[in-house]
C-alpha cells in the first residue's frame, strides 16, 4: 500500500542537567555576556558530563515520545537517529537506542546531515511509513557537541549545546505531515566541519596537537546562507503542501542563532507572536534543536490541535531542509 498518512503521534526531550552561563564562559575564554547575547541570542547551555553520551540523552527523549504517543517500543519498525556527534563510529547509536528500548524488530541506522539531520531523518520515516515499511517510527536529533567543541575557541565555543528531542511517527486518518523538502550544496562543505579523525586525515599525535578533531566554523559565510535558504526552504515546502504562510500557526526554525532566525522571519512576513525561540536556553544543539524546540512547543501548549507548523533548519554540508506539519 502507497501513499499512507503518516503523522507525529507524540514528541519528548531529553536534555543535561550541567547549564554552562555565559558568564561561566567568560572565566574560560576572552567573550563576555553582552557579546554572546548581541551576536547569537544565546544567554545558557546545557552541557553533558564526562561518562554522558548521545545515547543516553536519546534514550531518555525516546522514553517520553513514545509514553506520550502511547507506542509500545515493540511494535516500533524504525528507529533514525539523527546525530553528528553518534556514541561511536560503529556500531549506529540508532542500534544502541534499539537495545535499551526493547525494539527488536526495528530496522536502524544514523544520519547525519549536519543540524539538518532531524528535519532529513522526519522525511525519511515519513516516506518509508507512507510507503508500507511498517506502522511506527522513531525519529530521534541528539548530540553531545561539547564533547567536540575547541574550549580554547571564542568563535565556536560560545555557540553549541547538548540535548535530544524525540518524534514518534504512526498512520493516521489524515496527512499530519503534510510535506517536506531537502536540500544540499556540497560547494560549502567547508564552511562547516571537523577535519580530522576519519578517512581523509586520520587521528595522529599532528592532528591532536593542531586541534583538529574539534568544529571549524566559516561563520560570516554560514550567517549570510542561512538567512538565504531558510526563506527559500520555507518557501519551497509550502508551495508543496499547498499552504499559505498567512496559514502557518508556529514557525519553528533551526536555534542556530537569533539574528538568523528574525531575518528569515522577516522575509517570510511571520510574525513574532508566531515563532518559537528557545536558543537562550540551550544555545546551538545541532539535530537536537527542531525537535526540542517542538517539544517544548507542544509543552508551552503553543501547539493546539489542527494548527500547521512550519519546521527549517540548515547545517553542514551544506545542508538545508523543511516540514509543514498539521499537528
């Protein structure tokens, strides 16, 4: 059977209890508050310990979307995680997921996609659910940034955080997703990565000494895409779904940066009362930041039923993707 209407049945987070003030950061590097604030909108972020991981951050947003989307991890059939900073290289932090879980008959595996990866990961299950690949999914953004983070890097440092935000997706009567759309631009793969530790530069004693297996950020030139493919993005998944955005009930862009996010909604005509921010709180996480956004969304009870939410992020890569939602 083709063509199923799949929609998100329940949503969770799960993030460090460790919150790093950016008046912590000005003891460890030459910033301050006011030019964190003024630059990035960020004022906190949450930071994992030492023996944390992604997987467990997973594990705990998994747990409550799936309580709240009242889905037995049994009767899951995938499990995407979607993540840059994975437990390990091998074996998938998506298997690890399954393990704990219970989910024994879910096919599983990673994706990584830069901070779009969730936004990637959502449409993936959506066509694969629609399709007849099974009746359930979990789609979940995690990552543990800090742990690839150069401390002795103002420019990035300051940026990112750990979290997890987690998405169960099931049939339903009607499209709750009603459209996606996915994008990339392999020209500006360098604007944002983490040159060594891999193929193309394995770890060594000079990659170590010269930090290199830490986030490299072209940031003027990431600032001046984003603002860019975030309009177009938006633009794109509402002609698909055939919604107007004057019909979009709550914009919940990728938390990368405040002066992004206002741009973009600027040039799309929302609103402010109709775009959820949370950046303050948690800084950059990465594929964790739409879904947790989502979550605390749906929380807040920003998110009543029937409205459309219009999901955008961009990442590395260069990456870019959006979700219209119908929640």
């Amino acid at each position: 059977m083709n063509n199923r209407p799949v929609k998100i049945l329940g949503v969770g987070a799960g993030v460090p209890q460790k919150v790093i003030t950016n008046f912590d950061l000005e003891k460890i590097v030459d910033t301050s508050d006011e030019w964190i604030v003024s630059r990035s909108g960020i004022r906190e972020r949450r930071i994992a310990s030492e023996n944390e991981t992604t997987s467990m951050l997973a594990i705990e947003a998994a747990r409550i979307a799936l309580k709240k989307a009242q889905v037995k991890s049994s009767d899951l059939d995938l499990i995407i995680v979607a993540t840059v900073t994975p437990d390990m290289l091998f074996p998938a932090t998506a298997c690890i997921l399954q393990r704990e879980l219970g989910a024994e008959k879910a096919a599983c595996f990673d994706l990584e996609a830069g901070c779009t990866s969730f936004v990637y990961a959502l449409s993936i299950a959506e066509k694969y659910l629609s399709a007849g690949g099974g009746n359930f999914a979990l789609v979940v953004g995690a990552e543990t940034l800090s742990k690839i983070l150069d401390w002795e890097d103002r420019a990035t440092c300051v940026l990112f955080g750990d979290g997890a935000g987690a998405a169960v997706l099931g049939l339903g009567e009607k499209p709750g997703i009603i459209s996606t759309h996915l994008g990339a631009d392999g020209g500006g793969a360098n604007y944002i990565e983490v040159p060594a530790g891999i193929s193309r530069m394995p770890a060594s004693i000079d990659t170590v000494q010269n930090r290199l297996h830490y986030i490299k950020m072209a940031g003027n030139e990431v600032f001046k895409f984003a603002v860019k493919i975030m309009e177009e993005a938006s633009l794109k998944v509402l002609e698909k779904g055939k919604i107007k955005i004057e019909d979009v009930n709550l914009f919940i862009p990728h938390q990368a940066n405040i002066r992004i996010i206002k741009s973009a909604a600027k040039r799309l005509g929302i609103v402010e009362d109709r775009i959820f921010v949370n950046i303050h709180k948690y800084a950059n996480t990465s594929s964790a930041s739409i879904p947790l956004a989502l979550f605390e969304a749906v929380q807040e009870n920003r998110i009543q039923e029937g409205d459309i939410i219009l999901l955008v992020g961009f990442g590395a890569g260069l990456t870019w993707g959006s979700a219209l939602i119908r929640w």
